[in-house]
C-alpha cells in the first residue's frame, strides 16, 4: 500500500523533501514503517530523536498503518 509521509524540521533536510511516498506491507505497523523509512533513507539511520503522527495523532510503534494513512515526521522542536 503506497502511504503519505510529511516530513518536518531537520528530517526533510536529511531527506531533501517534506513529503514522499513509501510503499508499506498491508497490516503494518509504525515500527515496521521507521524500518522502511531508515532502508529507504540511510542518512537517516543514526537519527531516531523524532516522534510519529498518524492522522494528526500520535502513534506508538505498535499502532496498525492503514491503507490512506497519513504518517507525519516530528523532530524535536524548541526556542524560546
């Protein structure tokens, strides 16, 4: 199943998108997804300070990806 990605902050730039498609097994999960995401993507592989939406809400690695989910990137964000 193809799967929207949003990519945001220091992410998109290691990956020089802010959103990209990736093809996932059906019935997956979020940790299987961080798995494609890190093959797909090598420069990303020693970056993991980041947490996962799906649908606007954030998920646990456990949580089922679904056909048309929509899986957003979230570094870490600070300031002042």
């Amino acid at each position: 199943m193809q799967t929207q990605v949003l990519l945001f902050g220091i992410v998109a730039d290691l990956v020089g998108e802010s959103s990209i498609n990736l093809e996932l097994k059906m019935d997956g999960t979020v940790s299987d997804f961080k798995k494609k995401l890190t093959e797909t993507y090598p420069q990303l592989q020693n970056y993991n300070t980041y947490v996962i939406a799906l649908n606007e809400s954030y998920a646990l690695d456990d949580t089922i990806v679904k056909d048309n989910d929509v899986i957003a990137i979230i570094p870490p964000v600070s300031g002042g």
